[in-house]
C-alpha cells in the first residue's frame, strides 16, 4: 500500500527528466555529426564507393560469362561421351580423356560459381554503402542548423526546469515520509502482530484437534500440557478465542491507523500557495493595538514561498 501521494509523482517526473536528456543527448550528436562532416568529404567518399561499384559490376559481368561458356563446353563434351554400359568404351583413350575434360570443367566450373558468389556479395555490400553514403548526404543537404541549435537550447532548459520540478517533488516526498513515518511504524507493528496471532491460532487449532483425537485421558493430559508450555494455558479453545478477539481489534487498529496515514498524507501533500491573513488580528496583542510591527515582521518572510494576500474590515479603525 503506497501511503505517499508524491512516489507516483516523483516517479513521473524522473521519467519525464529522462527522456529530455535522451533528446537532448540525441539533438546534440546530430549537431556534433553536422559540425564535425564536411559535405566535400562526404562526396569524395560516394566517388569513392561508385568507382569500387562499377569494377565490381564488370567483375560480376565477367564471372557470369565465364560460367556461361563452362556451362556450354560442359554439354558439347557431354555429348560426346559414350556411355559406360559398353566396355569397349572403358579402355577407348579418347572416351577416356572426354571423361576428364567434362570432370575438370565441373571443378572448374564449380570454382567459378563460388567466386561468383563471393563477388555479388561484395556487390551487394557495396550498393548498401552506396545508398547510405548518399542518404548522409542527403541528411547534410537538408539539416537546418539554426533550428536544430534552437531545438537544442529548448530542450536544455525544459531539462533544466524538470530537474527543479524532480527536486521540489523529492523534497515534498522526504516530508510526508518524515510525517507518515511514526504512523507506519505502527501499521507495521499492528500488522506483525496480526502475523503472530494467525501464528498461534493455527499451533492451538492443532491442540484442539489432538484433543479430539486422543484415546485416553493420559494423552489428553500431555496435549494439555503442550499447551499450557506454550500459551501459559492448558484450554486451546480459550487460546484461539483470545487471538481471533485480539485480531479483531487489530484490524480494527489497522483501519484507523491507515485513514489517519491518509489524512496525515493528504495534508502534507497539500499544496499551498496563497495565504490570505486577517490583518486586523495582527495588529493587536490581547487588547492592545501594536499597530502594523508584526504584519511587517512576518509578511516579507512568508512572500518568499507564497502569494500574500492581506484583509482588513473596517473594525480596526
């Protein structure tokens, strides 16, 4: 049970302070990015990219070619081997070296796929670097520097704002602990209490029912017994009476002593900001009329923290 109004608050406005900082730190890396970037540099840098793109292009071009032409000598000299069902074919030399040019043209062709592979990777990675080469530069184009500096300069002083905002709230919070804390030591006693009456119910109920199930009064003495060892009473019944009544009473404790957190609560966490002072009962100290030397005295002191309003009736002349 949360007694003090300001943790929700407190924890909204930590919060609120956090994602002003994140902004801010967000903003300020943008202008760093902005200060530090040359748009020279960054152009030089997409050059750069679309030279490396256009010789990896042509080595991609290449590869596909070179695969082509494997692929087709692969299948004329396919075609020109017989088939090994005949055995006049395994001791043929020519069948022989037609089978080897078609295995050493696979392999080949198995190198060059791979290689293909790797180079359309790399051309691949090169077009990501190209597109996010030109999105930075886009992004430097486009970046409005005055109105990211005054973003910036707004953002630090609703920062700055919200770090008094958590401080008054942390300190307001301290004070209604400070208030609540006699009172919640005394929910927490009247709740351990209630702990170890349950504690002791149970324990009894257990005597009561051993009771019920001896045999012979020899054993009803030792239960007996227990009891009274433990409760300084031999009747279980009677221990159990005692500590549901004292439940009773301490939730009954509980109840009060939670309306009055509350109130005490309530009342600290009120938040005052004008003070309207009957003038006339300042000027007089019993019967005697002492002028305005108090109101003078207190008024400058209490201005600090609120708005000060004076009243006075025509009684006083």
């Amino acid at each position: 049970m949360k007694l003090n109004p300001f943790d929700e608050q407190l924890e909204s406005a930590e919060t609120r302070a956090s994602e002003l900082r994140s902004s801010l730190k967000s903003i300020s890396n943008e202008i760093y990015w902005y200060e530090s970037t040359e748009l020279k540099v960054l152009a030089d840098s997409r050059d750069e990219f679309q030279s490396q793109l256009d010789i990896q292009s042509q080595v991609c071009t290449i590869l596909k070619r070179k695969i082509g032409q494997v692929e087709e000598s692969i299948n004329k000299l396919s075609g020109s081997v017989s088939s090994l069902w005949n055995p006049k074919n395994w001791f043929d030399s020519q069948q022989r070296e037609l089978r080897g040019s078609v295995s050493a043209e696979k392999t080949s062709l198995k190198t060059l796929r791979k290689t293909a592979s790797t180079a359309q990777g790399h051309l691949q990675d090169l077009e990501h670097q190209m597109r996010t080469k030109n999105e930075e530069i886009e992004k430097y184009k486009s970046f409005d520097y005055d109105a990211k500096c005054k973003e910036r300069m707004i953002l630090a002083n609703q920062l700055s704002q919200q770090k008094r905002v958590v401080e008054r709230i942390a300190d307001r919070r301290q004070k209604v602990d400070a208030a609540l804390t006699p009172i919640v030591k005394q929910i927490r006693e009247a709740e351990q209490n209630k702990c170890e009456a349950d504690s002791v119910i149970l324990q009894a109920r257990r005597f009561d029912k051993e009771l019920s199930n001896a045999d012979n009064s020899y054993e009803r003495a030792m239960v007996h017994q227990k009891c009274e060892e433990n409760f300084g009473t031999g009747n279980p019944k009677k221990v159990i009476s005692q500590k549901e009544s004292e439940i009773r009473r301490l939730d009954r404790d509980l109840e009060k002593l939670r309306k009055r957190a509350k109130t005490v609560a309530d009342n600290a966490a009120r938040n005052i900001n004008k003070l309207i002072i009957d003038g006339n009962n300042l000027c007089y100290q019993g019967d005697m009329f002492i002028g305005l030397s108090a109101l003078v005295s207190l008024v400058p002191i209490l201005a600090k923290d609120y708005e000060v309003v004076l009243v006075f009736d025509a009684s006083i002349r």
